[in-house]
C-alpha cells in the first residue's frame, strides 16, 4: 500500500517510472523513542532518489544525523533501495538489491515489530504528526483515546430530577405524545433488561445533539454568523450520550438482533430528527427535552433493581471511572447515577432551546450553556 509521500513524488518526479518502486526504512533515536518511518520511493539509487530522501527528511526529529540516501543510527547505515523492470536501470537495481541485502533489513524489521508492541514508542508518519503520551496525574500513561483527562468531569448529582416541563401548547403536547408513543414499544421489548435497555436509549439520545449542531454549524456558514455557542453545546450532548454508550457497552454485551434494531432505528430516527428540525427545531428540541424526562425515569428504575437486588451491583467499567472522575471502587450504580444527572442536565438544555424559538426568537440571540452538564 503505498503512502502519502509516494503519492506526493508523482507530482516532484514526474519524469520516474511507475515501475520504479521500492521501500526504505528509517529508523532513528530521539529522546529514547524509536521512529519508524516507512517510505514507498518511485526511483533507484539515483539523484532523484537524494531530492526525495532530502524532502523526507525535513520531518525527521531535531538531532538527526541524516544524509540524502540513508540515515544513519548508531552505527548502522539503512540505504535506499529499489526494484525496476526498466531496461536501463537493471544493473544500478542489482547492485542496490544486493547492497541492501547487506544491510542489517531484520534488524530494522525488528525494531518496527517492537516500535508496535511497546507503549513508549511513537509511530510517526513524514508529516511529523505523532500522537503524544498523555499522563494521569499519578504518573501512568492515560489508556483512552476517545477522551482526554481535560475532558473528564465530576457530575452534578444535585439537580432536580422531577423538573417536568408542563405542555402548554400544541407542539409541546405534540411533542410529549410523540415521545409517550415511542416508549411503549420499548417497553414491550426490554421490559426489565435495563441494561440493554439503557445501551439502546444512548444510541437514539446521541443523535439529536449531532443533528442540530450540523444544521446550526451549515446555518452559521451560509449565514455568515455567530451561534451563540449552541453548535458547540449541542455537539458536546452528542459526545456525552455517546460516552454513556461506550460505558454501558461493557456492561451489557449487545447481540445479534439488538445490534440489528440499533441500525434499523437509527436510520429512522437519524433521518426522522433531521427532517423535523429543518421543519420546526422548536418541536425538535421540546421533544428531546421529554425524551430526556423519561430518560431519567428509566434509569430511576434501573437503580431501584440494583437497591432491590434484582440486579448485580457490579464493579464500575475502568472507562466509566476516568470520564466522571469516579472513585477506583465504583459500581455500576454509581454510573448510573451520574448518567441520571447527565440526563437531567440534557432536559434543562433542550427544553430552554424550545422555550427560545417559542418566544419568536434564534438560538443564536441567547448564549449556549456551553459545559452545563
């Protein structure tokens, strides 16, 4: 599979023959890391092969010892090599294959095999973007990707989790039904398997966040103007539903046919919500605001089994206590609890997004509570 470099020598070495492939391996010492760098050339051992080896080493770490055909590590000199079909370049191909069988190529190899085993290694590619170790605060190396220490939060248990937002006129009854009606085939389908229950509710409470922070996003660009934050807010209510999915994944492993429903209502509900909130983003949040009430109220009942016994209090997912900064002997109801929160806090935010557009009014005239939750 060839890289981006190789791509991008067509356009420098117009004049190199397709044929003319071949593959160099840089390995260098930065910092006690090891970086390998795989590079697919177009040309042999030639002065073509120099401007393209120069243009890649301009990525190389500070330090480097590097010349225009190899770079050297230690003792050890890694050459260029290449293949060709071309008549003309036979023999200089030879004599780069065998030069090249010389080299220690197990060696480098090797290094490649343990740069993608050990943690302390960084893969880095020529553009020079390498991902960097991030660090707990004890020192050991952080163990998601998908989140960032700066990104984790202690939730706010304290928020009223009876608020209910009255229906008051025909969209909001329009609403409410619409989310009332939803429920029972839930319901039916469940019942009291509130852990699958709970991972099929975040895959559907993950999507309106999505929806109305890209419409907003388009808007504000064909617009020329500010949201107000609300991309930015609606966005991270996206994120935070898709974290509780993530956590409630590994308590509750999905089969066959729920991952089949999760597509199936997704592409409903995806499409659905989309065309809703081009029509009326007024009903479209009020909606979510109700979605989120009964949100809370199935996760109510998911903790009333666990105090019951009904269900195992079982230990907290590792992912779940670095998100909510959560103590090392959590359990799962104490997940549930600060998902209850979050949901809670997801309420307040589409119902005040309703309330927005039902006083005549954009969302960009109010400022977003951006990190309510």
């Amino acid at each position: 599979m060839q890289s981006v470099v190789a791509r991008a020598s067509r356009r420098f070495l117009w004049t190199a023959s397709p044929r003319q492939q071949g593959s160099t391996l840089f390995r260098v010492s930065s910092s006690g890391s090891i970086h390998v760098f795989p590079v697919y050339q177009m040309v042999t051992l030639s002065d073509r092969a120099g401007f393209l080896g120069a243009l890649m080493v301009r990525g190389l770490p500070a330090g480097t010892e590097s010349r225009t055909q190899e770079v050297k590590f230690r003792n050890s000199n890694f050459s260029s090599f290449a293949s060709s079909s071309a008549s003309k370049s036979e023999e200089r191909s030879s004599a780069a294959e065998a030069e090249a069988l010389n080299h220690p190529v197990n060696e480098v190899k090797q290094a490649l095999k343990e740069a993608k085993a050990s943690e302390n290694v960084a893969i880095s590619s020529y553009w020079g973007i390498s991902p960097r170790t991030v660090l707990r605060e004890d020192g050991s190396t952080w163990p998601w990707r998908s989140f960032m220490p700066w990104d984790t939060y202690t939730a706010d248990t304290s928020i009223d989790l009876k608020r209910h937002r009255e229906t008051e006129t025909l969209t909001d009854k329009i609403a409410f039904w619409t989310v009332k009606t939803l429920r029972v085939p839930t319901d039916l389908f469940f019942r009291k398997r509130y852990g699958c229950r709970a991972m099929m509710l975040e895959t559907v409470a993950a999507v309106p966040g999505m929806v109305g922070g890209m419409l907003l996003h388009l808007r504000s660009l064909r617009n020329f103007e500010h949201s107000g934050g609300w991309i930015k807010a609606l966005l991270e209510e996206a994120e935070n539903e898709r974290m509780h999915l993530m956590t409630f994944m590994e308590v509750a492993k999905p089969k066959w046919y729920e991952r089949a429903l999760v597509v199936t209502v997704q592409g409903i509900f995806f499409n659905a919500y989309f065309l809703l909130y081009l029509l009326s983003p007024r009903i479209a949040h009020r909606m979510v605001g109700y979605l989120e009430e009964e949100a809370i109220h199935s996760y109510t009942q998911y903790l009333h089994e666990i105090d019951c016994g009904r269900l195992p209090n079982v230990p907290a997912p590792p992912i779940a206590i670095d998100y909510w900064r959560l103590p090392k002997d959590a359990s799962i109801r104490d997940v549930v609890e600060v998902v209850r929160a979050d949901e809670a806090h997801h309420r307040d935010v589409n119902h005040f997004a309703a309330d927005i557009h039902e006083e005549g009014r954009l969302l960009k005239d109010s400022p977003a509570p951006i990190g309510y939750h």
